[in-house]
C-alpha cells in the first residue's frame, strides 16, 4: 500500500512575519533587513524573531503557540514530528553554571508536544540542516504505508550563543549581509524560526511527489564542490516523482552565501537540467539561515508565495559568478508554477531534495 501524501496546511513564524500570509508579502515588497548578535567584540547580522519574551521557554512556548494557532484543529492524538539543531541549547545557556542536564536533549520534544496539545506519539530528528526533510520523509513513509493518516511537523530553531560561536569559528558567517550565488558571497547570516506543516493521507492543495536524503561525505564543513552528491540525490526525488528535469517550474535552492557550498550548490543543477536551468530562487537572505528548522520554513513561505500567485525576487544578489556559470531571480513576477524542487545542504554532509506538485 503506498498512499499520496499532501501539504494540508502549515504555519510560519521567522524575523519577516508572524504569519505565512505576512511573510509572502514581506518577501514580495523585497524586504530582507536583519538585526546584530555580539559575540565578544565581533558583531554579526542576524535574523531574530519578531517577540519581546526573554525568558527562553516562555519564549519557545510563546512561538510554538503563535504558530500551532496558525493551523486548522489537530486531532490530539495526531502524531508530532520536530526538526531542530540546537533543541533547548539556548534555554541551558540562560540557567547558567553549573545546571543539570536532562536525560535526553530531545525531552523538549515532550514539553513542545504539550505546549500544541498534542497526546500522540513524538519524534525528533536533529541533524544540521536537512533537520526538517528528515523528519518529513519519516512522516510521508508512515502516512503513505497506510500506518497512520495525518502527522504535524514542526520546525524549530531559536537563538544560542553556542550555535552562533561556532559557526563564527569556523568563519563560516558573513558580516555584512547574505549574498547567495553572488560574486561577493561571503558567509552566512543566521537566524531563529518556527514553522509546522501538517501532513495528511486526505488530498490538498500541495502534494508530495519526491523526497529523498543523501550523504555527501567529502568533507566535514561542506560539500564536494564538483555537485556529484547534490545531483544524485536531486535526480533521485525526480525518479520517486516520476517526472523529468524539464517539468521543474522553480527550483528553491539551499543558496546561504557559503562561498564553497554555493559553487557546489551550482554545479549539481548543471548536471541536473543542463543548459535548460529553471528559475532559481533563495529565501535566506529574507528569512536568515535556520539551521534544523530551514526546511520547513522555507517550505512554509515558498508554498504561501506560490498560493497567493507571486514568486519574489532574491535579495542580496548583485552580481554574477562567472565561475558558477548561473543566477537566481532577480525580479519578482507571477509566473504559474506547478511543480517546485526544494533543496537543502546540510553542516556534515547531510543532503535533501523535496519536490512538491500543485494538485
């Protein structure tokens, strides 16, 4: 038994709006202003959410609620999928030391789950960047196995100065702005965000087609920058979707301003499309890079744009890179799109491509 699985509904909280209805249209009028985070005497920009609350949980749970609000009545015992890199990692930063810690990081999952008032059974899933797909792909196998009829998904990364410090190590973040796929790309900008998507068996606007994960273990900091690995997995959810590279209308691309991730990011789509690229859109200079909760709230805000018949233009870009040979949209338009292919890179390797159909 292999059942369709569709995008019923979803929800969106991230630094340009409370809603995903908002943050389309923050994303259509182009804006992509960001705020500062300190570490030490370094100053980087950062996308923070819109809330006053400075105690951590009440600040998670304040997030959780506005976004879980956002979605249509969830059956209590409907099962909750959470993606995260960090979890609860800002909230032991605040109790300070010494504190104890919990059995196990992914007890928040419990806290969370009661937070949405939901009984039913919890998962998590926290590895870097494909967080999000890993936990939809889980949730997609056991709705289309007939093992159960809806799933809700939820996204969620917020503020900590141990993710900050130590991608600011690495001198992996740009101190100025996000620039995906421009000559002058130099790093990423981080940023917090909470979404949730609510799978289900039932048919909906969204559907679906294609989802599968890779590894890229060329290196632990970023991709082989031939693409190899990116493709492959690319193509794969292209063959689970039963379609072809020339039925993609959009790509949305994982594109943060990484230098080498970006080039990578590049190559992979000439070996997919060829010389029929399809348009290429980055949301991180908008939203900021959310680490585990990325995919699903770009999810969330591509499929708000694509429902309300606007696709933005990506902000940040300036000039091309003649040596990744390609260019996201420059202008913002309402071109239809059918089918979308989204994306995501992830820190250590992890690879994730997700292709979704309108119904």
């Amino acid at each position: 038994m292999k059942r369709p699985v569709y995008i019923a509904d979803s929800g969106l909280l991230c630094a340009r709006g409370e809603t995903k209805a908002a943050v389309a249209a923050a994303l259509w009028r182009g804006e992509s202003g960001t705020g500062k985070r300190h570490l030490g005497e370094r100053e980087f920009p950062y996308f923070a959410l819109p809330l006053t609350e400075e105690d951590w949980l009440q600040r998670a749970e304040q997030a959780i609620d506005q976004v879980a609000c956002q979605l249509e009545a969830i059956v209590p015992a409907t099962p909750l999928f959470i993606a995260s890199s960090s979890f609860q990692i800002g909230h032991f930063e605040q109790q300070g030391a010494p504190f104890d810690l919990p059995l196990a990081t992914a007890s928040l999952s419990r806290k969370i789950a009661e937070w949405m008032g939901l009984s039913g059974p919890r998962y998590s899933f926290s590895n870097a960047c494909i967080s999000g797909f890993s936990a939809i792909d889980a949730a997609t196998t056991l709705i289309a196995a007939g093992q159960i009829d809806e799933a809700v998904v939820l996204g969620f990364e917020l503020d900590n100065d141990t993710t900050l410090a130590g991608f600011a190590s690495m001198e992996l973040l740009s101190r100025t702005s996000c620039r995906p796929f421009d000559l002058r790309r130099d790093g990423l900008v981080l940023g917090e965000a909470v979404a949730a998507v609510r799978l289900s068996a039932k048919p909906g606007r969204w559907k679906i087609t294609g989802l599968r994960t890779g590894l890229d273990g060329y290196s632990t900091t970023g991709p082989d920058p031939n693409g190899g690995p990116i493709a492959n997995t690319a193509i794969a959810s292209l063959k689970a979707a039963n379609v072809g590279p020339a039925e993609i209308d959009l790509v949305k691309l994982q594109a943060a301003g990484s230098p080498g991730t970006d080039l990578a990011e590049a190559n992979a789509l000439h070996k997919i499309f060829g010389t029929e690229i399809p348009p290429l859109l980055s949301l991180k200079p908008a939203l900021g890079h959310t680490l585990g909760a990325s995919g699903i709230a770009e999810l969330a805000a591509l499929l708000a744009c694509l429902d309300a018949g606007i696709i933005p233009a990506t902000a940040g870009f300036a000039e091309a890179d003649s040596e990744l040979g390609l260019m996201p949209i420059t202008h913002r338009n309402h071109d239809p799109v059918r089918r979308a292919m989204l994306n995501l890179i992830g820190f250590g390797g992890g690879l994730a491509t997700m292709i979704v159909e309108r119904t």
